[in-house]
C-alpha cells in the first residue's frame, strides 16, 4: 500500500514540473493578464494604435533590442480601467 502511495506522489510530482516549464517558457515581463490589475497591457508594437488611443497612456519599452526585434514588446499603462477594456476590445490583435 505505502509502495501505490509512493509511485502516485512520484507521478504527481513529474506532471506538476511539466506545467511549471510550460509557465517559465514565456517570460514574465511578457503576460498581459497580470499586468491587467495594474491597469496595464503588452502589446507587440504601437504603430498600428492609433495616436488619439496613446494619448493619456504612459508607454515603456521593456527590452533593449531595435525597434523591428520580433521579441520587442511595449508595456502600456492605462489610468482608469474604462481606457483599458476600450483599448483591449478595439487592438485585440496586438496584445500579448
């Protein structure tokens, strides 16, 4: 009996490192929905928002790389939440 216990803990564990690998394969600075509490998004590029929507939102670029890098992205941080789900509804494709 304590050996079934034992194997079952054991595959337990194994599954449970998987999904951990699978969290840490996209970085931190990268997921949008955490930053949503904080009234913030990613977004891949800010040429295709229109400038009327960045008008009141604080832009940051969160890596050092050119401009055209495929893995450059831009933190945008709304002040009220209102401005967030507009932008989120309207620029759905550019979001990360």
């Amino acid at each position: 009996m304590k050996f079934i216990v034992f194997i079952k803990k054991i595959i337990i564990n194994i599954f449970k490192s998987e999904n951990k690998s699978d969290e840490n394969m996209i970085p931190q600075e990268f997921r949008s929905h955490d930053y949503e509490r904080k009234l913030a998004l990613i977004v891949k590029s800010t040429k295709e928002v229109d400038y009327s929507d960045l008008k009141y939102v604080e832009i940051t670029k969160l890596d050092t790389r050119k401009k055209n890098d495929l893995f450059s992205a831009y933190r945008l941080d709304f002040h009220t939440r209102d401005k967030l789900n507009l932008f989120k509804k309207k620029y759905q494709s550019i979001i990360l």
